[in-house]
C-alpha cells in the first residue's frame, strides 16, 4: 500500500509539468488536461518518491565532491545547491508520484488501484528524445531508469493523499443509466423505464454509478455516453428514442459514440420480442463498444425494458469482463 504525493500535467509537450491536488483518469486515454494523454499505450507516467529522493541525494553528494574539487562549474554547481533535497514534483515530466513503491521493479501488466481508478503497466523506462528540463540543467534525468507508464482500465478522479495499492481483484460492475424522454426531461412523465433498469442492475450485483434523464437532442445523448464512457463504466443503458418518430435519435447518438457495433445484442432482443409482437421490428435499437463500455439501446416502455433487460444481462457480464481483460474470449 502506498500514498499519491503528486499530481502533474503540461498543457504541451516538452515543458515541465505541474502538480495539481486533484485530476480525473479518463479511460483508455490518460489525465485530463495532459498533453501526454492519448490512445496509446504511455497514458500516464509513474515515478516513486524514494527515486526522486535518491536522485536529489546523489545531487547534493555531487555537490560536495564538485566543491572539493574545486571543478565549479558554475551553471552545474548552482542548479546542484539550489535543488539538492528539493526536486519540483513534475520537474521530470512524470504524472503520479507515489510513496511506498519503486514502480520499475514491477513487471509489466501489473495492476494498480487508487479509488475507482484502475491502472496498468505498460512500459518500464523508455529512450528520452527531447529529454526534460532537469536533463538540460544537469545532463541527467531519472525516468529513462526508473520511469513507469501505464494505461488507463477505468477512469475516475484522483486526489492527492489517496491510496494507491497493487491489485488483482476485477474491476468491479457498475453501469449507467440514460433515459431519452422529452416529457421526462421536463417533469412531465416519470421515468418508469430508467426506474426499473437501475433496479434489475442493482439486483445483478451492478453498481449503478449514475443515471439522468435528457431530452430527445443527439448531442445531449451523445454527452452523456461519453461521459461515462470516460469513466470506464462497464455498461451505460439507455432507454426511449429508438422508434420512427422525427424525435427518436437514440440509435443514431450511439452510432456517433461507439468505437465498434455489436449488432448480436439488439438482433436477440428483437428476436425476443417478435414472439410478442410483430411491431417489435421496427425498433431501431442499437449496441456497441467505445474504449472499455458497454453501450446497449433499451426499449422505451418499462414492460419491454424488463423483458429485454432480463434477457441480455446475465450474458453481458462476460462481454465485460472481455473489455477490461478480467478474463479471456472462450467458446461453450
């Protein structure tokens, strides 16, 4: 178990970065604000307090021994007095600094938790083309050695003094709710449909980590999956918006939002339903995958949520756990 001591991000690259109390983890991307986040595999770096502790060690050890020499090179020996001890959090361009670990003596694809934040090694130590600001200075830096980079399983916010701990433990369920509703965005109707999926999620043993209700306007669908998407809630649930009125936007708002379709989800609730009724054809619902969720589109009426609902989330739950790498694709 160790402590988050620091929190950095740079706006741009190449430029020091520098320390925040408390930043969000954005899934499968990096620290929001950070100029180093992306799609790719060093979203966020890692440095332990007891390497920059060392490294400042050593620089005023260096100190001394340049003095006695009296090699006083005097842009080195001015850098060396004025920093020995007191290293800048960020001065090495790294995003967390954590006490109690020495991350590069971990192997790659262990897992670490701060919170509802789940991280993965990626990298240790990496070749610096541009190199930091320390290296300029002094002509030496830490990260290529003890330099960490992970990826980002499930985001969430971070705050300094958090506790950070290595893992092995599943990413826990946890699912969101959004109900497309004109009239219930204005208080016109209750949300019937929305009620009961959070109830069946919470039954599922799901955390249900939000849920709102907006009107039928595809940016404001489109806003709130991504939202959660950024999260890395395992599954956002929508209900209304995928009949043939002009207003019914849902499938289309997803179909902006997902990375991947997942066509097999709605096809077998359609199948379901045309043993109801026939009219269940002309739903337009739609499913699919944006970094590491779920995105599924619900029927409207609360009757049509439990049957449908009822019959897909008992085999969501391994698609999930395939997304977050919590277990591996395998055949019945």
């Amino acid at each position: 178990m160790g402590e988050i001591r620091a929190l950095c991000i740079s706006e741009k690259r190449g430029t020091q970065k520098h320390a925040l109390d408390r930043v969000f983890f954005m899934t499968e991307f990096g620290i929001d604000g950070d100029a180093h986040a992306g799609d790719w595999h060093r979203q966020v770096s890692l440095l332990g307090l007891g390497e920059i502790d060392d490294f400042a060690r050593k620089a005023w050890l260096c100190s001394l021994a340049v003095e006695r020499l009296e090699q006083k090179t005097e842009r080195i020996l001015y850098w060396l007095r004025e920093t020995a001890g007191d290293v800048d959090f960020g001065a090495f361009g790294e995003n967390v600094v954590a006490e109690g670990f020495r991350f590069k003596e971990l192997p790659v694809g262990t897992r670490l938790r701060v919170g509802d934040v789940f991280l993965e090694i990626t990298q240790i130590g990496k070749e610096c083309h541009s190199h930091c600001q320390i290296f300029h200075q002094v002509g030496d830096c830490i990260m290529p050695r003890e330099g960490v980079f992970a990826r980002v399983l499930h985001g969430g916010w971070v705050t300094v003094g958090d506790k950070m701990e290595i893992t092995t433990e599943k990413i826990p369920l946890d699912a969101a709710v959004i109900t497309a509703s004109d009239k219930g965005a204005r208080g016109e109707r209750e949300d019937k449909s929305g009620a009961a999926i959070r109830e069946m999620l919470t039954e599922a043993g799901y955390h249900v980590a939000g849920f709102n209700i907006v009107p039928d306007e595809k940016e404001e669908l489109k806003r709130e999956m991504e939202l959660w998407a950024q999260r890395g809630v395992g599954l956002i649930l929508t209900t209304g918006g995928t009949g043939f009125s002009v207003r019914d936007v849902t499938p289309e708002a997803t179909r902006e939002v997902i990375e991947r379709e997942t066509p097999g989800i709605p096809e077998a609730m359609r199948a379901l339903s045309m043993q109801v009724t026939p009219r269940a054809m002309l739903t337009r619902a739609a499913a699919g995958i944006r970094k590491r969720s779920l995105i599924v589109n619900l029927p409207g009426s609360e009757k049509a949520v439990r049957e449908c609902l009822n019959f897909i989330l008992p085999q969501l739950q391994h698609g999930i756990e395939i997304l977050r790498g919590d277990t591996g694709e395998c055949a019945r």
